[in-house]
C-alpha cells in the first residue's frame, strides 16, 4: 500500500489555476487517486471566496495569475486564522531561487514545479496531508 492509499479521500482539494486544460488535469490525476472532492477556481479571488464557503483540506495553486497571484492567496491564507492550517502547494514554472524563498517565508507548504508529473503531484500531495488526514 502507498502513502497515498492510506489518505481519507473524502477529504477537500481546491485547485487554483488560470488555464483550465491545468486545472481539468490536476482534477483528473486525483480523482483517479480516489479523490472525489476535488474543486477548481480559476483565480485567487475565486479560491479565497471558495476557501470561505467550504471546508477545504489541501490548496494546489499556480504561482502566476490575473487578479490575485498564487503568492498573494498564499498570505492571505496564511494571514487568516481560520484557513492558515491549510497544507498549501504552489504550482509554479518559477524556479527562481528568490521565488522559492518567497514562498517558503510566506509559509507554503511544498513547491511543484511545472512541468510535472502525475507521480510527484501525488506524492507532494501525500506529503502535504500528513498524518492528519490518514485514514486509522
């Protein structure tokens, strides 16, 4: 059995991206993993109103885009003391050392690089729930 395997797959994912051929992809790669909850926002405005309205366990969001950047959601969570437990992954093409230390001291909580595959975006995902949302 893989780490994945022992994850509570009831649990919540938001997906934040612009392009939607990335986000129908993430969506895709964790629902064949049994994830069944799986929701997208195509911007940052549109995830934090969705991380108000349901009970979201894990944010996978792009670094760059319109309205409100992947870092900027990042703090905002990170500033929210109802959200700011959330496990956060950005998705990013940044490679940037500076980027990277950025986002490390805006507290994410994993960097995935794009291009990627389906196997690190689960095992990066694994990682991020941790202990807390296995299954006992």
């Amino acid at each position: 059995m893989s780490a994945i395997d022992s994850i509570d797959k009831s649990i919540s994912i938001l997906v934040v991206d612009d392009y939607a051929m990335t986000r129908d992809m993430i969506r895709s790669i964790l629902k064949q993993h049994g994830f069944m909850n799986v929701y997208a926002a195509e911007d940052g405005k549109k995830a934090l109103e969705r991380l108000n309205t349901e009970n979201v366990a894990l944010v996978i969001c792009d670094w760059n885009m319109p309205i409100m950047s992947g870092i900027e959601v990042l703090r905002a969570v990170r500033a929210d003391p109802e959200l700011k437990e959330i496990p956060f992954l950005m998705l990013t093409a940044e490679a940037y050392r500076e980027s990277v230390q950025e986002a490390v001291k805006s507290g994410v909580t994993d960097y995935i690089s794009k291009p990627f595959t389906a196997q690190v975006l689960i095992e990066k995902v694994s990682q991020a729930l941790g202990a807390k949302h296995r299954i006992t």
